[in-house]
C-alpha cells in the first residue's frame, strides 16, 4: 500500500490535470471496480447474509453516498450550510414518483434527471437567503425549507396521488425489458443500476469540482470579499452550488425510495435524516469526494454492524441493540472529530504520507 | 513612458466617503497615469486602503466621481470593475486558504473562462482545453514570481512573505490593466522587500502595467514611484513626483517627522 509520488514526472499539463494522475491510484480504482461489479455481486460480503449484504448495507451506503456528495459540494465546497438535506431527497422522490405515474412510459433514466432538476429548482429557490445571510441564520432558513416541505409531503395529498396510505410506492417498472423497480425487480437489477449511477455522479462531480465552477464555489467559501474583488458573483456561485448540490441530493432520495426502501413517507425526509447527512459529510471530511465516500459507509455500517454482532453473537434483543449502536456511534464521532476535525478523508490522507515515507519515518 | 503627454488612465474627482459619523476620504482628488507606479502615502488610518476600496467597488462614496479610460465609471459593484482589468492584493492576506498555490493562482482567470456547466462535468474537449491553456499562462506567471517550489502547497501552511507573493501571481494571472497593491511589504525582511520591488518594477516595465501602491516604507517609495499622492486624515495633504513631496513641509511635519 505504500507508494510514492515521486518519479512519476507529469510532462503534460493534461495527465497532470487527470483524474487520478497516480499510477498507484489507477490501481486501487480497478480493484475497486472489480470488488463492485463482479466479486460483491457473487458473493456478497464476508461472514453476512448474501441478501442482508446486498439489501441492508451495499444499496444504502451507495445512495447515501451521492446524499453526502451532494451536501459535501454545498457545505464543503461553497461553505453554505443547510439542514433541508432531508426535505431536498423527498423532493427528487416525489418528483420521481409524479414523473412515472403521470407517464408511465418514461424512461426511468430520464425520470431520474428530470426528479434531480426538480430539486435542483427548489434548491436554489431555498437557497436565495444565502446571498443575504451567512451562518446561523442560513440554518434556521434552510430549517424553514425542511419544516415547510415536510409539512407539504403530508399535505398535498396530489404529491401521493390521494393514497389512502399517504406513501409514495414504486409501480414495477421496466426498461430495455429488465424490470428495475417495484416489488417484482431483483435486487441484483437494483443493485447495478446504482452502483453506476453513483459512478457516473462521482465523475462528474469530481470533474466540476476541479474546474472553473468547483473554484468559484471553493473562492465564495474561502474569502467572499477576495472572490468578489477577482469577477465572481455571489449570486452566481451560491445559487449554482445549491443548485448542483439539490441534483444530487434529489437524485439520492428517488433512488432511495425506488431502489432501494420501495415505498416511503414523509418521515423518511424529515430534519432527523438531515443530520444523518450531516453527520457523513463532517465524518467522512468537508470538501473531499473520497471522504464523501467514507462518511457515508462509516456512519451507515458502523450501527448496522453491531446491531448483527449484538444480535447473533451475544443474543441482545433488537431494542437495546438499536439503543447501544446510536450510543457507540456518538462515541465514536467524537473521538475522531477530536483525533482528527477535517474527518477521516484527512486521516487517510496523514496515513498515506505516512506509508509513502515509509520505512524512514523522517 | 511619453513624459510630454501622460495619458490619464483613471482620475478620482473630489471623493467623500463616510462611515456613520467616521470620516474615512473628505474632498480627494488625483489622477493615474497610464503606465505609472503611483505611490499613495499617508499615516495609519488615513484613507488609503478606503480609497482602494473606493476604485475597486467596495466602498461607495457618498460623493465624488470616478472617470476610467476617460469615461465617468457608473457606480459598480466589485465583480463588474474586476471586468475592467482592475486587479488588487490586500493589506491583510485574503488568499483562498483552502485551496494550493496554483488553484489560488488559477482562480485569478476566472473571469477570463467561459464553458459552460456541462462541459465542465465531462471536462473534456473545450473544457480542458481552456483549463490547460489557462494553466499554462498560471505556470508562467509562478515562474515568474519564482514560487515554483510551492505550487502543491496549500496556502494555509506558506510563510507570511510567499502569501503575499502569491496573492501578487493571483492578480497578475488576472492581467489587469491597472494593479491595485495595498501594502504588499508589509511585514518582510530586507531581501524580501528586494525581491518584491523587483517584482512590481519588472511587472510595469515588462507588461506595461499600470500600479497604484500603498506603502509605509519610504525609501521603498522613492525607489519605485513615478509619482506620490499623500494623504492625512482624509484629507490630500500634498501630490507630485517622491523628490517634491519628499521637501514638502506639510508633508514632512505630518508624516515624515512621525517614525514608523
Ligand atoms: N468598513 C469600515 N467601517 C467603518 N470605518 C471604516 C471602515 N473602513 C475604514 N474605516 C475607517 O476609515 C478610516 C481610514 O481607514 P483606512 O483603512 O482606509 O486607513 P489606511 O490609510 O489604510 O490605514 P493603515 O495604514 O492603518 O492601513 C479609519 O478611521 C477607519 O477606521
Ligand atoms: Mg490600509
């Protein structure tokens, strides 16, 4: 694992510019890449239930995964903070829903887009305080945004098609002949079609952040008043970050409820889940797609996990259990926000150094 | 320069500025000169930095005129006169600190980029041809201000005296006809201070940038100014070339006669 940077001389700006200029890095990706596609798939993960593996941890942690990049580009990119994570998801999965019981024809594919433009629209409409208020009084606008939508998640019965049960529940539904949603689909199906979904997203977002757009929003965050002075609008860079932001956090949330839960409530967009989201971004690292990565499953798995150790190997029932994993979960926030406040993205990065200057610790 | 006829670049006409019952400028009026280091002098807490703050958009004066390119500038917010290739650094370094030396540098070409978002997510074709042209031109002015060996660095971590050179490589990425530099050796040793005047003097000399420099050093001034504008408490006690206002007795009683 450990690797050096020298040696590899960029001669051209465009390898330097690359996504992973690092021959070892390309490595690592592939490995990755086969562990997702074929080994995972097979035969799900070490010492756990094939379909809990699948179903409880791998879809979850991946759709979470585009939740926390997509809060991470507006709180650890632009620098604006939000708790309407939570509402924004809901508002991909109703869009979602309406797109594909209006028309049934459409391809899910699109209806996916079309659900991430929707919220990206009720993003920056959430997001027009920020270019007057900074800080606290962001949060409690964008609290505002949670309450109020949450509210028209219950309310507006036309969001649920009047469903006596008041829930969204995905129709099966099927493209190119596969069935890719609703209770006939197959989880493998599922499975798939996030994984590149969060593939396609994560190199996308990765693109932007390193580029014009992805500077303008790290120069807001920065130093507001250098970035004005340098040709950058306020108004341009905060209201494209929400807007960026909320596609992908709307995306997540269709995902979430069709690909992975299958029906949902309000209560699955509420201000509790928006401080999960939270939690991720500032767990894994603010401004760092791997660290997006990381926060997401640590925050995810870690409770999962010691629900089952808890269960199976020492017989606790599911109600202490489920008290216990939120306990050692805070624990554990705290102890590596003391150890390390820029997250375990930063840790990783501090071991790397360190594994690269190996065996010569000076 | 063309000593017989200066061509006026910007002109501030008779500028008041207050904040509340603080009066920062009171009635200042000089002219740039296109192709000139202009020295602006002056005690602590005399306007200078306000008046910097007045040309690039940040502060708004209550009264007064700004004619640019021999046109009277409109009131403008901060990212529309950055539009018209006026660039500055800070008395206090306002570097993007979570960003390396060159996206800091990068950043100051900015507005000089122009493909649009979905470009920008592939990052492919006209996007990363803009980026590695952009990047190119960014290498060149680091060279330049010979901070190669810092390019990686984050800028958080870099000794006091490179921040300020690096916020100069990000206004000079932004190639702008006039450079608006508030103290920037403030704070440096004698060889620092050396380098920097060199930098700014080869900046004029070889882009033909005009400078307008703020400065408490003044053998520093009379080495690099064509012209001075002094001020006093607002007020603009005298202007002309260093060796006139250098014997100028207002001058020397409110300004040269206090050490700094
Ligand atoms: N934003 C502001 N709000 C209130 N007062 C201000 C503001 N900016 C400047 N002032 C006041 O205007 C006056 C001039 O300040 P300025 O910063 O322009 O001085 P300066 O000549 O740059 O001084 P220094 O050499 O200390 O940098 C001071 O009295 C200062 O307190
Ligand atoms: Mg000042």
């Amino acid at each position: 694992m450990f690797y050096k940077e020298t040696g590899q001389f960029k001669s051209r700006y465009k390898d330097e510019l690359a996504a992973f200029p690092l021959f070892e890095d390309k490595i690592g990706i592939g490995i990755l890449c086969v562990l997702t596609f074929l080994v995972i798939p097979m035969f799900g993960l070490p010492g756990l239930n094939y379909e809990f593996a699948m179903g409880a941890i791998m879809i979850p942690c991946m759709v979470f995964i585009i939740m926390t990049l997509g809060l991470n580009i507006l709180l650890g990119f632009a620098g604006q903070i939000s708790l309407g994570t939570g509402a924004f998801s809901g508002v991909g999965a109703y869009a979602f829903y309406k797109f594909i019981t209006i028309f049934p024809d459409i391809n899910i594919i699109i209806a996916l887009v079309l659900s991430g433009l929707v919220s990206a629209v009720v993003g920056v409409i959430f997001g027009l305080p920020s270019l007057k208020i900074k800080g606290f009084y962001l949060i409690v606008a964008t609290l505002a945004a949670q309450f109020f939508l949450t509210w028209a998640f219950i309310r507006v019965a036309w969001l649920y098609n009047y469903n006596a049960s008041g829930a969204i529940e995905g129709p099966n539904k099927e493209m190119f002949g596969i069935i890719m949603i609703g209770p006939q689909s197959a989880g493998m199906t599922r499975y798939y079609f996030v994984l590149v979904t969060l593939i396609v997203l994560t190199w996308l977002a990765s693109n932007v952040i390193r580029g014009r757009i992805g500077r303008s929003w790290m120069m807001i965050r920065d130093m507001d008043i250098a970035a004005e002075l340098i040709g950058i609008r306020p108004l341009v860079a905060k209201l494209s970050a929400f807007a960026f932001s909320s596609f992908y956090i709307g995306i997540a949330g269709a995902l979430m409820v069709f690909f992975w839960l299958g029906a949902a409530e309000a209560e699955s967009f509420d201000i509790n889940h928006s401080f999960l989201y939270l939690f991720m971004v500032i767990i894994g690292g603010l401004g760092s797609i791997t660290g997006s990565y990381m926060g997401a499953i640590f925050v995810w798995v870690v409770p999962v996990l010691i629900k089952e150790i808890g269960k199976s190997v020492f017989g606790f029932d599911a109600f202490v259990m489920e008290n216990f994993s939120t306990i050692l979960l805070g624990a554990m926030i705290i102890i590596i926000l003391i150890l390390e406040p820029h997250g375990l993205a930063r840790l990783w990065q501090i071991t790397k150094q360190k594994l690269r200057l190996w065996p010569f610790p000076y | 320069m063309n000593e017989k006829a200066p061509k006026i670049m910007m002109e501030v006409k008779n500028i008041n500025l207050r904040f509340g019952g603080v009066v920062a400028i009171q009635g200042v009026s000089f002219d740039i000169h296109e192709g000139e280091i202009r020295a602006i002098i002056g005690p602590n807490g005399a306007g200078k930095s306000s008046m910097l703050n007045v040309i690039n958009g940040f502060y708004h004066p209550q009264e007064g005129e700004i004619w640019f390119d021999g046109q009277k500038r409109p009131s403008m917010e901060p990212y529309e006169v950055a539009k018209t290739g006026i660039a500055r650094t800070f008395q206090n370094i306002a570097l993007f600190k979570g960003m390396t030396t060159i996206e800091n540098v990068m950043t100051g070409r900015q507005l000089q980029m122009n493909k649009n978002i979905f470009w920008q997510m592939l990052r492919y074709g006209p996007a990363i041809e803009e980026e590695v042209q952009h990047r190119k031109r960014c290498e060149e002015i680091i060279d330049f201000l010979e901070i190669n060996h810092i390019r990686k660095t984050p800028v958080g971590s870099l000794p006091y005296g490179l921040q300020k050179r690096v916020e100069l490589a990000r206004a000079l990425a932004m190639e702008p006809n006039l450079l608006l530099l508030d103290e920037p050796m403030a704070g440096m040793n004698v060889e620092e201070k050396q380098d920097m005047s060199r930098f700014i003097v080869e900046v004029n000399e070889e882009f033909g940038t005009t400078i307008a420099l703020i400065e408490h050093d003044m053998a520093v001034v009379m080495d690099l100014a064509d012209r001075v504008v002094v001020l006093d408490y607002g007020k603009l006690l005298a202007d002309g070339t260093p060796k006139e206002v250098q014997s100028n007795q207002a001058v020397i009683d409110a300004y040269l006669g206090v050490p700094h």
